[in-house]
C-alpha cells in the first residue's frame, strides 16, 4: 500500500518588543530568574491586563506579508489549563476571531512551486519556563517568560515532505526577520515550531489520526523528526496496528520520537472570551498605513535578484535567506555593477570566513565597500584572483583598504609581457622532459607550467598573459632538440 503523509505546522514567533503584552515588565532574554515580572504577568487576584499596542502591530505586519484577511474587530479568549509555568491557571490567547485567517505562503522545492495555505495569525501570551534538576527530583519556575508576546502562525495541512516543510519555515523565518518583528532565534526559543503529522493512503481524502510533535529547534530537526514519524506511522499501519493521538518529543541524540501525552481537543481546553480585555478594533486607516511601510520581503527580492542581475535561482535565495544579506549585497551592486561576480564572493569568500568564526553578516569584518573596492582591482588587473584571495583574508584580520594592503606588501599583479616572457623560457628550459610530453599530446601539463609561472612569481603573474605567452611558445618551438628550441627563443619576437 502506497501512503501520503499529510503535515501541517505551528509555528511561534516571539515578538521583538521591548516589554511584554498585557504589562510592563521586560522582555530581555538571558536575565537572572523572575526578576521581570509583576503581579500583573504572575495573575496576583485583582490585577488587569493591557495590551501592547506594539503587539497589534507586529500581528498586522505579518498577516500582510503571509497574504491573511485581516479581521478588524478580533478578542482574546482565556485557554484553560493547568501546568505549573502558567500562573494564573489559564493562557490568554485568541481562538473564535483571531486576527487574521486564510492566507498563504508561496515555497519552492526541487525546482518547483507550491502553495502552503495558512489557516491563521494569532495573538497570545507565552508560559514560563521549567528547568528540571538532573540530580534531584526538583523543578524550578522561572517567571520571566511569562506574559512575552507571541504570535502562532497555522499552516493548513497542504505539506506533504520534510522538505517542504523546511522550506515552509525558512521561509516563514525568513519573512519574520525581514519584517524584524521576532529575531528567529531557535535556540533561545523566539521561533519554536509544533508538528502534525499523519498519513493515509494514497488518493484517500480524510484525514489520518496525528500525532503532534514539540522540541523542534532546528530546521534540520523538524525534516529528520517528521521523516521519523511518516516512517513510524506507516510501520504501525502495515502492522495492521492503531496510531494513537498524542503529543511526542522529537530527542535528537537517538533521532526518534518519543510518547509524552495524548493530544487534547480544542474543547478540552475550554475556550472562552476573556473578560478582562475589550475586543480589539482595527481602523482601516492603521492598516492602510502599515501597508505603504511593508518592506521588500524575501520572494519579491529573490525575484528582482534573478531578473535585475541575472542571478541563478539558487543563488538568489541564498543571497535573499536574510535581510541583511541581501541589503549587503544591494549595496555592493551599487558600488560595483558585477552582480554574479560580487555573489560568488559572498557564498564563497565571505560566508565561509563567518560561518568559521561563528557572526552573521552584520558583523562581517569586510565592509561592502572594501570588498567592492578590492573586486575593482581585479577588475583594473592591478592584481589577481589568486592575490585577491590573500588580500581578503587581511582585510578580514585588520580591517585595512585592499588598495593600502596591496601596496605596504608588494602584491601589485605583474603585467609586463616581457619579463612574464623570459620568465616563461627559463621555466620551458628547466624542464624539457615535461615540455616535449606536452608536444606529445598530454596537454593536461599545460596546468603545470602554468603553476610554475605563478610560483615563480609568487602568484602574481596576470594569468591571462601568463597563458597567451605559453600557448605562443609552445607553437613556435620546435622541440628537436628540446635544449636547443629552447635557447633559440627570442621573447622580443613573440
């Protein structure tokens, strides 16, 4: 039996606001433990939330830029349940009119398109954190979290692979940041994604029992816990067994799925409108005025960076994964009109030297205008791409110009035909062995003696000369007998 998983996702993002969304208390990550909290986000009786306005537009920001309805009279509802990080004993969230619904979001996979519906944004507050003592049967509440703003983000069950699921949320991650409205920071957990996965055979319209999958906090993680599960599912049903509703724990270091508890129904949660918060309206004149602010998101920037520049679709993507990328690509275009060129030294040059010292391309040690201004030397052949690689690696330790580096080692490309070309005749002389195979057709140790010009020169030979004057050389000579040939070698007549 053929069977097709069905998966749809829940994705949360932590807002970047500075305090949190019913008071006033901080939302800084990594303080001492509950020292941003109140009576308000601890739910002390006779305290009253009030919302962050901050909070309302963020929401909107994102209902906008994943294509929602956006719903102008929309309320938050009390979600009830008891767990030792949520003090007040129930959760305040949105559930009958949440505030935006049936959007979608455009993702690639292998070269083709989909379309991944998005059933809808809400808002809601997020719990506190556990920590459990490794030694002792002891837990400890930290507080701090309590009350950060999140938004939760649900697809439709349109995903079909772990691939595009990945894609879905890098996307989706991506789209966050440009908005920079959550800093996507999955370790610290700003952006943690729940899954649910079925399976039914194939061609088969309802839907399978699910199982919903937590402690996804990596892009790799989620892709190796969902093709875990589809694979756990389908043994369990080719066994003619039942698959249970549950909630699992994705463990990374045995890269299985582990039974935590069944998975509730929304009734079981109890939904009811909160009466300590109004329902919130929206003006349409707010919303029209967020819309003229939304900037260039990652599709349409992917898009102008094939069509303006010519860039492959993979290059594209990569160059557009974040905003600060892709702006720091924009502005070394604007510098120097080489996009292809530029781009092969961003993913090759620079995002290895980050990748190796652990920054991300707003702390890149090589500015935009060093890089360009270095890309204009080898473009004016004062030196090459060989040099180029060396005169990288100092601006990146030092911070110094290219032009400054250049010149205080002596790296200016050599150009003069002449001496390359005596040059050359000493090295053809010096190796008569290697010269007359080459005349014997193994022209693959044409790459030699070019090496032996550059280290000769210390790789500062123009390598187009370089390779003008041998193939010249090469031709005119006769090789019988290879010593004599080539002292019969007049470099001024070539």
């Amino acid at each position: 039996m053929e069977f097709e998983p069905v998966i749809g996702l829940e994705v949360h993002a932590q807002l970047k606001t500075n305090t949190k969304i019913f008071c006033s208390c901080s939302t800084e990550f990594g303080s001492p433990s509950n020292t941003h909290v109140c009576p308000v986000c601890l739910g002390m009786p006779g305290t009253l939330p009030v919302l962050n306005k901050k909070v309302v537009e963020y929401a909107l920001l994102m209902a906008m830029a994943t294509n929602c309805s956006i719903n102008q009279v929309n309320r938050f509802a009390r979600k009830n349940y008891y767990y030792p990080d949520l003090p007040k004993g129930y959760q305040i969230s949105q559930y009958e009119l949440p505030i935006a619904e049936h959007g979608y979001l455009d993702i690639e996979v292998n070269g083709d398109n989909k379309r991944i519906g998005i059933t809808r944004i809400h808002m809601e507050e997020d719990a506190g954190k556990l920590t459990h003592d490794p030694h002792r049967p002891l837990s400890m509440i930290d507080f701090n979290r309590t009350g950060v703003p999140l938004i939760e983000i649900v697809s439709e069950p349109d995903i079909r692979s772990p691939e595009e699921a990945g894609a879905y949320l890098r996307q989706m991650h991506a789209i966050l940041r440009y908005l920079d409205i959550c800093d996507g920071n999955m370790e610290e957990g700003s952006f943690r994604c729940d899954a649910n996965i079925s399976i039914r055979a194939k061609g088969e319209k309802k839907l399978g029992t699910r199982a919903e999958l937590k402690n996804l906090n990596s892009f790799k993680n989620v892709e190796k816990s969902i093709e875990y599960e589809i694979y756990r599912q389908k043994d369990i049903l080719l066994d003619n067994g039942i698959i249970i509703q549950e909630t699992r724990l994705w463990n990374a270091d045995t890269n299985s799925t582990i039974s935590m508890r069944s998975k509730e129904e929304a009734n079981d949660y109890r939904y009811f409108p909160d009466p300590d918060l109004l329902p919130v309206h929206i003006d349409k004149k707010w919303i029209d005025t967020l819309k003229k602010d939304l900037p260039e998101l990652p599709q349409e920037k992917k898009e102008r960076f094939i069509i303006k520049y010519g860039l492959t679709s993979t290059d594209a993507e990569l160059l557009t994964s974040s905003r600060d990328m892709a702006d720091y690509f924009d502005e070394c275009v604007k510098l120097f009109n080489q996009p292809k060129q530029i781009g092969n030294w961003i993913m090759g040059s620079l995002l290895g030297l980050l990748n190796l010292e652990g920054k991300t391309i707003s702390e890149s040690p090589v500015s935009a205008q060093h890089l360009t201004d270095m890309l204009k030397l080898i473009d004016k052949d004062l030196i090459s791409g060989k040099i180029a690689k060396t005169v990288f690696d100092e601006m990146a330790k030092t911070g110094k110009p290219p032009k400054q580096i250049v010149e205080e080692k002596g790296l200016v490309q050599l150009t003069d035909r002449f001496e390359i070309e005596n040059i050359i005749v000493k090295i053809i002389s010096d190796n008569p062995k290697e010269a007359e195979a080459y005349k014997n057709g193994k022209t693959k140790l044409f790459g030699f003696f070019v090496g032996q010009v550059m280290k000769a020169t210390r790789g500062k030979a123009n390598p187009k000369i370089v390779n003008e004057i041998l193939k010249s050389q090469f031709q005119n000579a006769s090789f019988c007998p290879i010593s004599a040939a080539v002292k019969n070698f007049n470099p001024r007549n070539t």
